[in-house]
C-alpha cells in the first residue's frame, strides 16, 4: 500500500474518531479516545493481518536465542510480522519501519523491542548491582537513561525490568534482578517502570516497560535455568508476586511469559497467571507477549502435542503476542476457521497490540523515534556516562576492610594482579545488548593507574579467569614482593551469569583461589575486588585478604568508579541484596528465614535436635543488606511513637545515626519487623523500610520511619490477605542483622 492510501485511512480514522485523551499519569489503562481509534482499525482489518500484529520476530542485527526462521524482512513486507526485537539504530529500525508503513495495505508501523537492561550502549552496573546502591532516585534516572538511549535508537520498547525474586545464586539469571527481598524488588520494579516509560508514552523519549519472567522463574528448581517452579500460592503471593504487581501498579504496559512451568502449568499456558491474576485481580489491561519460543516450547514441556496445540493453549490462556516462534503466524488462521480460537480472542490481543501503538504516537509518526541527529547527541553523552559513574560508584559493596587497607594512599606502590583488572568487556557483564567494549575508556587497572601513577603501579595477570594454567604466577608474585599493596581484580567471566548460565559450584573460577592463596601468604596487604554476577561461596579468600571489594559488573564507567573508591574519591554504600552463603550446602538461604519449631541457637552448641547442620553454621558469610563504609555509622535512641498500634492509625519509629568515623558517607538504614505470633508461621523478620542518608563525618541524623496496619498484613492462614493483632518488634540497623529494637502490639484488626 502507498503512503496515500495510508495517510488517506489515517485520516478516515481521525474523522470518526475523538481526539486522544491524556493518559492518566502512572496508570496501566490506555487513554479511552485510543480505544475507538483501536476498534475503528481492527474493522478495516482482514484475518491475516489481525494475525500479523500478534507476531514477533527477532532481527538479524543481534541475536537473544535459537533462531528459528529467516525472512523477517518478507514477513513485514506480506504484513505477517507486525513487530521486530533485536533491531536498532535510528537508520536500521527507519529502514524496517519503511517496509511495514509504505509496503503493506494498511501500513500499521513495527513495534521495536530490545533488551535494554542495564543501559542501551551507556551500560550501567548489571541490575543486581544497582540494587545493591539501594538509591531509587539513581536507579530510576539509570532507567531514564537507558529509556532516552533506546529511543534515540529507533526502539519503542525493553524487555526489562526483571522483577524475578533470586534466592538461589546457582541461577545465573539472578545477575539481572533486584535481589531475594520482595519489599525491595516491589521499590525498584517501581523505580525502573517510573524510569523507562516517564509519565507519559507519548513522549518520545520514553520506551514501553516490560515486566519479566511472569512468573516466580527464579524459583528454578536447583538453581537450574528453565526448570520447574513448584510452590505454594502462600508462597506464590506472598514473595514472588509483589514485585511484578508494583511494576503494573506503576504503570507497565506489557508483561513477558516465564519459559517455567508453575506447579505443572507452564507460564505461557497458564490463565491462572495471565488471566485470573494479571487482569481480574490487577486490572492490567496492557499487552502479554511470550519469552523466546516460549509457545513452541509447550511441547518439550509435554503440554501441547504440537505446534497447533500449542497456540491454541497460548491464545485461550492471554498470551497476546508470540516472540520468534511463529506459532500463531502459522496455525492461528486455521484455529480460528476450527472454532478452537474465538475471533474475539484475537481481537482483544490485537486490540492490546495496536493501543501501544497509538500510545508512543507512532500510528500518527511512524518515524518519530527514527531520528539520527537525536541518536547522535544521545548515545553516550558524557551526561549519561556520568550517571554510570555515579551508579557504579554507589552499587559496589566493601565486604571487609581490615587494617585500612582501604583507602590506598597515592604513593603506594601497587602490584595489580588478576585476569578481570584489564578487562573492558567483563566490566559490562551480560544483557550488554548495544553495549560495546570499546565504548570503556578505563579498565580498573587503567584507572588504578591514573589514580597510583605509571610509577608506582605494576600489573600481571596472574592467571586466567577460568583454566588450570598456573605459569603467571611466578611473576605475580614477583611484583607483589616488590609493592606495598597487592589489589586483585579476580572473579567470574562476564558469560558465567546471566541467561543459561548456571553453576552449581559458586567458588572463584580456574585457578584464581590457589593464585589468592599464594599472594596472600606473602604478608603483604592485599585488597580483593572481584567481579560477580551472584553471590559467590569465597569464604576462604574473605578470610585470608585483608579487604574485599564485590564490583559486580559495574558498566561502561566502572572502572574509573572502582579506581575512586580504591583511592578513597568515592566512599562505598553499596549494600547486599542478596545473602552470601559459606558455601552452596546451604542453599537456599535468605534473611527471611521461618524459626521453625526448633531453632538453632549458636550460644548452645552443644544443643542437639535442633534445625542445623554438623558441618557448618547456620548463618551466610555476609547478610542482606550487608555493606561496609570507610566511616562508621552507631545506631542509638530507637523510639516509637506509641507501643500500641490501633488497627487504622499508624505509630512513628526513630532512630539516630551518628557518622563517627573520618569520611563523610551514605547509610543504607533498615528496618525490619518481626511479627511474633500469627495464625501462620512467619518470617524472624523482614525488611519494612529503608532509608539511605547523607551523613558527613562528625555528624548525627534522625531518621523517621511511619508503620501502618499495611505493612503488617500476610496471607493469613484461611489464604486472605489482611493483618492480625498480636506482638510485633521492630529491629533498625545497617543490615538483616540489626538487633537494635523496640516492641509494639497491634490491636483492634477486624477479621
Ligand atoms: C530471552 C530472555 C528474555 C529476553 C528475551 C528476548 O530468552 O529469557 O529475558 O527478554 O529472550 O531477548
């Protein structure tokens, strides 16, 4: 079809339609004019090009899985494809975008997606390290960045934020979440919603949100990536679900399927998710797309006895679009002829598809997100490039700092030892997406010695990141003879996390813990920073190095960040979002444990019979919300507005924060309850609150937390969602450990 007939439709269809009402800021409900302008054009479209809307295929120009199919190309030219992933650059996605408005009848425009997780080619710190900055102002500008990049590069549209709950590090992909606390994936998925689709779709500088892997995928059974997810709806409800109902509350406007099944029913089948939860409960009235071949992959499950089968199940259970697998591009016409798929089944997804469509303008300006000159100014700016830095700075977490080893003094000689100290692609982690290795201006080691002088840094790899070859040590451990401080840049590669990348062993890789070893037993000090995608069972180095540094992936900036941190430019306040095991016997481990009947009480070792192991403690090596400082915050004076909260009101909980050390630095202050007895067991605590102050050296803050009736409520034990009066105590600290509490009881709950 020409651009005439097209533009001639457009202008049928603004005739007989009313003028698009704003959007109502935060909502998840499409403006109502654009549900007539939906309506209008779904009667002037045929089977086929209804079917075309629903279908999603990956371009060439990057590659998220097995391809199954060529010819995306013909497929948007014929009308069959309706949306492309994988595609960007503003000339790339215009050239496509040519093909969908000026070759096809009606000339409706591509949706572009992307996997924009952690920035689009200004990449940040892998989201489990934003998380860890606990800062939601910053993660959300991270998003904001991220969001103004991709649109600047012809996208519409991420696969992000991965709201999974990731309580077992063998799971590579826990690398991409906020960690294994709800409240705090709840503030984040809020955060990174807020960041990525503003407060208004229309502005083209903002890109549809995607809420992923619908849903509780990271409960993979042994940390195994893709396998079962068995559990129960208290469970299910009660710390899997929030974050991805917070990322709807705060307006998402599309969901991705899980590859899992939950207890037997694959996510993508699965109208207790996609229906019964995501839209009669939540209301959600945006669009379901499916993960990667997540249809097709109903019959390795055992669910659908073929691909027609498969379609069908996916259709009749929500699912509104099929990434890659072709599916409904190839059966949907003939189940829809069999009666086994209704015509208002299609059209409600089609209807979903086309209002994100209306929604970012570009029914109206197809080409409005097509704009090189704005790609150009956009795409690493140094304002962009300075938000990496600061969020880098504030993801790393210092785990151990023993004998000041950190700070190090510029004039210190330096031996920098460690495959990751060089390395411009692992600083970028996995999902790098459009991120390009050669967009790092500094490795760590570059940045040490910018920060050290040439003079007094020397390097050596040591060893590999992941082989048996020990013929570096030698001259590793003939320069640190010579310095006055080693710093090891040590952990895993950038490909040992992230999708399909699980390990059941979490210790440093290779031979990197026998090179830690023999560094170590020098006597020098040694400063240990290590790259992760998760937590990792390092025991054994924590204990034999003198300070610990986790970078995560710390992105395009980071290693200038960490050099600043190491040389005391940037004081650390990352904190922990996920539980450090001493090793992966215990795991699953997380703060929010159940007492069980008989707790383990460690001033009783000798106690037998109770919930414990022979062969280690019960306790990780570092807690959630763990983090040191190069200062020292004392917690004192907790108070409480009153003891007793009547069912209704609220009651205000203080503390005082004294920066007693030497530099000026942030505290991630925490507060958790316990709720002492319920008509169901429950957690010894949980985070409730969190603030992160400024605190400069000398100075004392009080910081004020408000508890209601809300923050109190569980599944009770007849599965509904309310509180119960009883006894609850409040602990404050600077982590899960905090023991500083005051008590309080609820009362006047109405059952
Ligand atoms: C992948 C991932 C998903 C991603 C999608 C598109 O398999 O599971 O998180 O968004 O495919 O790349």
């Amino acid at each position: 079809m020409n651009r005439l007939s097209y533009l001639f439709i457009l202008m049928l269809l603004a005739v007989i339609m009313p003028s698009e009402a704003k959007k109502k800021k935060g909502s998840s409900v499409a403006p109502k004019g654009i549900s007539e302008r939906v309506d209008s054009l779904l009667q002037l479209m045929t089977l086929e090009e209804k079917i075309g809307q629903t279908v999603l295929f990956t371009s060439r120009w990057d590659v998220t899985g097995p391809v199954l199919r060529d010819g995306e190309e013909d497929a948007i030219k014929s009308g069959q494809c309706g949306n492309i992933f994988n595609a960007h650059t503003a000339e790339y996605t215009r050239k496509l975008q040519k093909m969908a408005v000026e070759e096809t009848r009606l000339g409706i425009p591509l949706l572009f997606g992307y996997d924009v997780i952690h920035g689009h080619q200004t990449l940040a710190p892998i989201s489990l390290g934003e998380s860890a900055s606990w800062d939601l102002e910053l993660i959300e500008k991270s998003a904001r960045m991220a969001a103004r990049e991709a649109a600047a590069c012809g996208l519409h549209w991420t696969f992000a934020p991965m709201v999974d709950i990731g309580r077992d590090p063998r799971w590579g992909r826990v690398s991409e979440g906020a960690g294994e606390d709800p409240y705090l994936g709840i503030e984040i998925a809020k955060a990174r919603v807020k960041g990525f689709q503003g407060d208004d779709l229309a502005d083209k500088e903002t890109v549809l949100a995607c809420v992923k892997h619908m849903a509780a995928y990271g409960a993979a059974q042994a940390g195994r990536d893709y396998n079962s997810v068995d559990m129960s709806e208290r469970v299910l409800r009660e710390t899997y679900l929030p974050a991805y109902k917070a990322a709807i509350d705060a307006g998402a406007r599309t969901v991705m399927t899980s590859f899992n099944d939950l207890d037997g029913v694959p996510a993508t089948a699965n109208s207790f998710l996609l229906k019964d939860i995501l839209r009669d409960e939540w209301g959600f009235d945006g669009m379901v797309v499916t993960d990667y071949t997540a249809i097709n992959e109903l019959i390795p499950h055992g669910v659908a006895k073929d691909e027609y089968d498969a379609g069908v199940l996916a259709m009749k259970a929500g699912v509104d679009m099929d990434m890659e697998g072709g599916i409904y591009m190839d059966h949907l016409k003939k189940a829809i002829e069999n009666g086994d798929v209704a015509m208002e089944e299609l059209d409600n997804a089609v209807r979903n598809v086309l209002a994100l469509k209306f929604e970012l303008g570009i029914m109206d300006d197809p080409y409005r997100y097509c704009d090189e000159e704005r790609e150009k100014e956009e795409v690493l700016s140094a304002q962009n490039r300075e938000t990496a830095y600061q969020m880098a700075a504030k993801s790393c977490v210092l785990l151990k700092n023993d004998n000041s080893a950190l700070p190090i003094n510029a004039n210190e000689k330096v031996a920098v030892i460690g495959p990751l100290a060089n390395s411009k692609r692992d600083l970028l982690g996995s999902w790098k997406a459009a991120g390009k290795p050669q967009s790092v201006q500094a490795t760590i080691l570059d940045a040490i010695i910018k920060n050290g002088g040439s003079e007094n840094v020397t390097f050596s790899k040591g060893c590999d990141i992941n082989t048996d070859n020990k013929a570096g040590f030698a001259k590793a451990i003939e320069q640190a003879k010579k310095a006055d401080k080693v710093i090891m840049v040590m952990g895993e590669k950038w490909s040992m996390s992230g999708e399909a990348a699980c390990r059941t062993n979490l210790d440093f890789p290779g031979v990197q813990p026998e090179l830690i070893q023999e560094i170590t037993a020098l006597g020098k000090p040694v400063v240990l920073v290590f790259m992760t995608g998760r937590a990792m069972t390092i025991q054994k180095e924590s204990e034999s190095v003198d300070a610990l540094l986790n970078v995560w992936y710390p992105g395009v900036e980071g290693g200038r960040a960490v050099a600043d941190i190491l040389y005391g430019k940037e004081n650390p306040s990352g904190k922990l979002t996920m539980t450090f095991p001493r090793n992966v016997g215990q795991i699953p481990i997380f703060y929010s444990y159940k007492r069980t009947g008989r707790p383990f009480d460690p001033s009783k070792p000798k106690d037998t019979y109770k919930s414990r192991y022979l062969d280690v403690q019960n306790t990780p090596l570092f807690p959630f919300g763990y983090g040191l400082s190069y200062t020292q915050f004392e917690y004192s004076d907790i108070t409480i507005s009153n003891s007793e909260l009547v069912s209704g009101n609220s009651i205000e909980v203080s503390v005082s924060v004294t920066n007693s050390g030497n530099y000026d630095g942030e505290e991630v202050v925490q507060l958790y309850i316990w709720d002492q007895v319920a008509s169901v067991t429950r957690p010894v605590k949980e985070l409730k609150g969190f603030k992160k102050v400024k605190i400069n050296k000398g100075d004392t803050q009080k910081v004020n937390f408000t508890i209601n009736e809300e923050d109190l409520k569980f599944y009770r034990k007849d599965m509904t969602f309310g509180a119960e009066d009883g006894q609850f105590t409040i602990y404050i600290g600077s982590d899960s450990d905090a023991s500083n509490s005051v008590e309080f009881s609820l009362t006047g709950v109405k059952l």
